[in-house]
C-alpha cells in the first residue's frame, strides 16, 4: 500500500477510536440543564464513527493487513509501542461494535427517556464502545490490557446504573470482582510472556519463541482472562446478574462489547495456544455451552433467559475456537452480536411496553409467565424479535444457520472418524444446536403466542426503538453474510476464506434436528400451565463455591487481623520503648549536654564578671593589684 | 641589729606606707606624695645597697631617681592640674573613665 493510502487509512483508524471518546467526554461535561442534548450528540458521533468504520472495512477488505506502531516507552532497552494492527478480523470486529453501539444509542434515547442520569448513561455507553474499540485495534498486549481494564470499569459503572437499586450495585460489585480473577490471570501471562520474549506485540514472531511449558502457562492464564470476560464455566454467573443494568446496557454487553471481548482475544492471540490449551479451550467452552442451555430452559425472568442463552452461545464460540472451526466461532460471534443486540433490544422493547401500562401495580414485568399474547400489540417487536430468535436457533436463511452449520461442519470434520475425547466436544455442540431452539422456542411461546395473562392497552414502542430492532432483524438474516444477491461480497471474503466443502449430509441432519427440536419444543409448551411452575436458578453451585470462597477469605482475613493485632502489640511496645528511651534521653540532653555547655558559659561569665570587676576605673585598685602582682612576682623569682 | 638593717627596715616602712598612702588616699596629690615616698625608700636602698659594694653606681642611680621623680611629680601635678579643670573635682573616686562605659 502507498504512504498516502496509509495515512488515510491511519486516519480513519483514529477517527474511529476518537469519536466515541469524544462523544463520552462531552456527554460527561455537559451540564444537567441541557441534558438532553448528550443522547443526541452520542448517538450522531457514533453514527459518524460505524459510518467510518465501515469506510476502513471495505478499505482493508480481505487482503491487507495494516500496522502502525509509535514508541511509547523504553523498558530495560525494550520498547513498548502503541500499536495498532488492523486485519480483516479487526476491521469487522469494528465495524460491528461502531454499528451495534449506535443502534443501542438510538435505542436508549427512547428508552432512557424518562432517566434523570442520561448524560452519565450516555457517556459511560460512549466510553464503553471507546474501551472496546480500542481493544480491538490495538496489537500491543499492553494496550489491549488497558483496554480490557476499560471495558470492565465501563461495564461496572453501567451496571450499577440504577444506583438507588442494591441488586445493581451488588450485580455490577460481582461482575466486576469475578472480572477481577480474569484479570489476573490476564496479568500473569503478559509477565511471562515479557520475561520470557521480551515483546508484548501479537504480531512478533518472538512472543511466542519461548519454552513450551511456559508458552502453555502463559496460554492459560490469557485464557483465564478470556474465562471471567466471556462469562466461561466456572466464571459465568456474573453474566445473569448483570441483567440488573438497563436492557440497552445489557445489549452491548451481550453483543458488542464485554463478552466479545474475550472471543475476540481468543482469535487475536490464537498463535500462543499450544495443543494442549487448545484442549482446554474446547472443554472450557463444551462445559459452559451446555450449562448455559439447561440454564436458559428454566429460567422464568425475559432477560436472564437470554443472559443464559448467551453463555450458551459463547461457550459454543469458546469451543469452536478451541476446537478447529477458528472462523466458524468468529463468525458465529459477529452474527451473535447482531441477533442478541436485536433480542436484548426486543425483549426491553417489550418490558419498556409494559412497564409503560404497568407503573402502578407490583406486577414483574420481566416474568414471562405475566406476558403472554403480544403478538398482535407489538406487531414490529414480534418480527423482528422472531426473526432474531430463529437465527439464534439456527433456523435456516438466517445468519445464525450459516454459522452454526459451519460451527458444526468444521467440529465434526475436526472430530475424524475415530472414537476419541474430540467425540463428546463434538456431540456437545450437536447438544446445543438442538437445546437452543426448545428455550428459544419456549421463549417466543410464551411471550408472544399464549393465551394472554393479563388484559393491558400496551401500545407499541417509539419509532426511535423500532429502528433498530428492524435494522438488526435485517441484520440477522442469512442474506448479507452468505451468497445471496444482497450479500457484501467482502463480509464473505473475510469470513469464508476457508469455507469448508459443505457437506450435506450435515446440513440436512442439523435442520431436521433443529425442526424436531421446534416441534418437541411446541409439545412440551403448547399446553403448560406455567403459574404453578416453581422458578429454578442454575447456579450450578458456583455461587455455594464463591461464597465459601468468600468466607474462607473472611476467615483468613480475620485471621490476618488477629496476628495484625499481634504485630500492634509489638509495634506498640516498641514504640513506647522507644519513647521511653526518646524521655531519657531528652532529659540527659537538656540536663547532662546542656549542663556542660551552661556549666561552662556561666563559669566563664563569673571569671569574666571578677576580672571585670578589678577593671573597675579607679586608679588606685590598679595600682593596689599591681602591687600584689609584683609581690607574687617576687615571692615566685625567690622561692 | 646594725645600723643598716634599721635603715633597710626604715625603707621597707617608708615604701609601705607610701603604697598605703597611694591607695588609700582619695586626694590625687597626696596619691602622688605617697608615690614620692615610695620612690624615696627606693633611693634609701640604693644608697644603702651601695655601702656594701665598693664604687658609686647606686648612689647615682638615686640621683637619677631623683631626677625622674621630679619630673614625674611636674608632670603628675600638670595632670592632675588638667584633670581638675576637666572633672571639676581632684578626688580619684570620682574620676573613673577607665572603666567601660556599661
């Protein structure tokens, strides 16, 4: 590329990143009286912003790969740059926050409406895509730690949005704590990876020049960091708290931003992963996939159905990234952005609706076993919320169909013919392909297709909502992302550079498993009463286990204070000794040193003051002491 | 006791007491007689020293001595001429300016 081509492309980069930093600044130092200007100015920045991501998409297209890199500091005659590398992967990873961010901010104005907060809200949102943006271009480990940082404090902060509410805050209190533990784990494997290689770029051959044994530590402690950020097994129980923050948040959070975060490290990272991380990858994500399956069959809340449907869906993508389907799970991870922003979208159009008749009485309305009947009342929800669902279920001519089925074509030809432990990773996401349309299914029946529960005038959201719920619906068809005569030729460029040899056989077996699944689904919930349903929270005891980690910590710390309390003890002593000691001492100062010194200038003063006093002026004493000076004199000369 | 260890003794009390007439006196012209008298039993014992030893050296010192002492008891006298027109008073007492001022 030309030097020119390069610095416009470079422009255009920092154009991206910039706007929504931007835009949260300004959000932020807006003053309330004119609070309303923040959603428009966020959203209109970041309408900017995906417009110029997409520019640099189709500008990179499939081919090149763009890398800038300035000093940032010298370490030990080790640089660390600030770097940026854009491939593909990158540019549509870009293109697809910028996008969703601002269908989420066109979203939150209608439903923010009423907030008294909207410019912080705004502005942590804007920051929110600004962190994530970030970490998505930059290529030094570094940055992209700082920016995995900024992701969970933004997170954090829209979580506890709702500040008068104490599940918020101990929702966001856990989600940020558990992120914690990724973190970590994060850390440690830049410290080995940077004692060990001396580079933190993901792009130098050298990072991963290192013994194996520590190349695989390092690998897992990255994949740590990718546990607690996309809501893994045994990390993932923040996620469903989470569902506490505004729907909007929980959008971008599904979608775009927090739990992408981790995938997209996996892909960025990929090189570092030895066979035997890899093993762990798979296993990691096959766990976390079926609890997230069976979690979401249970739950009764609209938005914890989906939370868990998530972990579901991200385990799948954990899994194929650790199995051999790397551009199956990305590309599932880009058509999951987009159906579960239009979902979480959907599902607070519908809690928005009904929370708009509702105000007065105490009813829950995020139970799906209070909706029922919506169809009809919320006509453009219903579409694009159904279109949405089946392409999470991966009902065929939707993006999640394409996905899957490479998902499942790539696994399975991973897998091979012999019986070994790839087998039953395999058959997990076979588990999860038909798992998902029965909670999916289940989740449409009750809200749009029962026998209404309560009688409500709901009337349908504002345009300002129903925009982005059809954009994504568009989205989350089949069309654009695989051959089709609306496709974006470069999407499919990027995305099915290695499009396995269809194999039909895998085709039909999963549409008809999806079908049965549909239909099982239809008879199961077609005739069930679900008040007398009792609500079950899988938790799969992970809570049990934090929280006896939580009190073993309790006990240690207050073991700690005890010998703390020791240590005091000591220290007190010491100290009072030392005062002691400091007393004494005082006193020898001011009465022994000092007594000298006064001993000695009074002594001299009463010498001065007699000798003085025979200088007294009268001539006579004079003489009287020279005499007696002369008479010692003489007394001395003779004897 | 021979004759000249009584002149020895007279010598010893003539210079006694001209050191005490000297110091004790307030009058500074009595000061100076005392101091006269001192010098006197100084020339008292040149003399006397000069009979024991043979020549004239002592008793010419004396006359020198007494030269001198004429001389000093002029310019003594002119001092404390000056110093009366000065102080207004003769009395040692109050003539103090040796002392630091404090």
């Amino acid at each position: 590329m030309t030097t020119a081509a390069n610095s416009y492309i470079l422009w255009l980069t920092l154009a991206v990143l910039g706007l929504p930093l931007m835009a949260s600044l300004s959000c932020f130092s807006i003053k309330q009286k004119v609070g309303w200007l923040a959603p428009l100015l966020s959203s209109i920045l970041l309408l900017i912003a995906s417009i110029l991501a997409s520019i640099l998409f189709f500008q990179i297209g499939s081919e090149y790969e763009v890398s800038f890199s300035w000093v940032w500091f010298n370490l030990n005659q080790k640089e660390i740059a600030l770097s940026i590398l854009l491939d593909s992967k990158a540019s549509i990873m870009m293109l697809i926050v910028t996008i969703v961010s601002f269908l989420v901010h066109v979203y939150s104005i209608g439903y923010m409406a009423e907030d008294y907060h909207q410019a912080r809200y705004f502005g942590m949102l804007a920051f929110f895509t600004f962190a994530m943006i970030g970490l998505v271009m930059g290529s030094n480990l570094l940055i992209i730690f700082i920016f995995w940082e900024l992701v969970g404090v933004s997170s954090y902060r829209l979580i506890a949005h709702d500040q008068e509410k104490e599940t918020a805050i101990k929702a966001a209190t856990k989600a940020f704590l558990l992120n914690k533990i990724g973190d970590i784990g994060f850390l440690i494997g830049l410290i080995i990876l940077w004692s060990w290689s001396g580079t933190l770029e993901v792009a130098d051959p050298n990072l991963i020049s290192i013994p194996p044994f520590w190349l695989a530590t390092a690998g897992v402690c990255m994949f740590i960091g990718v546990i607690s950020k996309s809501a893994q097994f045994p990390l993932f129980n923040w996620l469903p708290d989470a569902m506490e923050g505004p729907t909007p948040v929980s959008a971008l959070i599904h979608a775009a931003t927090m739990v992408a975060a981790g995938a997209y490290l996996l892909v960025r990272i990929a090189i570092l992963f030895t066979e035997d991380v890899l093993i762990l990858i798979a296993i990691t994500g096959a766990i976390t996939t079926l609890a997230g399956a069976v979690g979401a069959l249970f739950q009764f809340d609209i938005k914890k159905i989906l939370a868990y449907s998530t972990i579901s869906q991200l385990g799948l993508i954990v899994m194929a990234m650790g199995g051999g389907a790397v551009q199956g799970g990305y590309f599932h991870l880009l058509h999951h952005a987009f159906f579960k922003a239009g979902l979480f979208l959907g599902a607070g159009a519908i809690i928005h609706a009904l929370h708009q008749v509702n105000q007065q009485s105490n009813m829950d309305v995020q139970d799906i076993r209070n909706m029922g009947g919506l169809r009809k009342k919320l006509p453009i929800t219903f579409i694009s919320f159904m279109i949405c669902a089946a392409a999470l279920s991966g009902i065929p001519f939707t993006s999640g169909y394409v996905s899957k089925e490479f998902i499942l074509t790539q696994m399975t030809m991973w897998a091979g013919n012999e019986f070994s432990w790839r087998w039953i990773v395999m058959s997990c996401t076979w588990a999860v392909t038909f798992l998902t349309p029965i909670y999916t299914f289940r989740l449409v029946w009750f809200i749009f297709y029962r026998k209404p529960q309560h009688e409500h005038n709901i009337e349908e959201v504002p345009i300002i909502m129903r925009i982005p719920l059809i954009v994504l619906a568009v989205g989350s068809l089949a069309m654009l992302s695989s051959l089709s005569p609306f496709h974006i030729s470069s999407v499919i460029n990027v995305l099915q550079q290695s499009y396995p040899s269809t194999n039909t056989i895998i085709s039909f077996v999963s549409i008809a498993l999806i079908l049965i699944s549909s239909a099982a689904a239809f008879y199961i919930y077609k005739n069930q009463d679900a008040k007398n349903q009792k609500l079950v929270t899988p938790q799969y005891y992970l809570d049990a286990v934090s929280n006896y980690f939580s009190l073993l910590t309790l006990k240690l710390s207050e073991a700690t204070r005890w010998f703390d309390k020791r240590i005091d003890f000591l220290i007190h002593g010491i100290s009072y000794f030392q005062i002691t000691v400091a007393h004494i001492t005082g006193w020898a100062d001011r009465y022994l040193v000092d007594g000298v010194v006064d001993g000695i200038a009074y002594s001299a003063k009463g010498v001065g003051a007699v000798t003085r006093s025979l200088a007294n002026g009268k001539i006579q004493s004079y003489l009287l002491w020279a005499m007696a000076g002369l008479v010692i004199f003489i007394v001395w000369i003779l004897y | 006791m021979s004759k000249q260890e009584l002149l020895f003794f007279f010598s010893a009390f003539l210079f006694c007491s001209g050191l005490l007439i000297a110091v004790t006196k307030k009058n500074a012209i009595v000061v100076l007689m005392g101091i006269e008298l001192m010098l006197n039993a100084a020339n008292l014992n040149l003399a006397l020293f000069n009979f024991q030893k043979r020549g004239m050296d002592g008793q010419l010192l004396a006359l020198f001595i007494i030269i001198v002492a004429v001389c000093e008891a002029a310019v003594g006298i002119a001092i404390i001429l000056k110093s009366y027109h000065f102080y207004h008073s003769s009395v040692l007492d109050q003539i103090s300016d040796l002392k630091e001022k404090n």
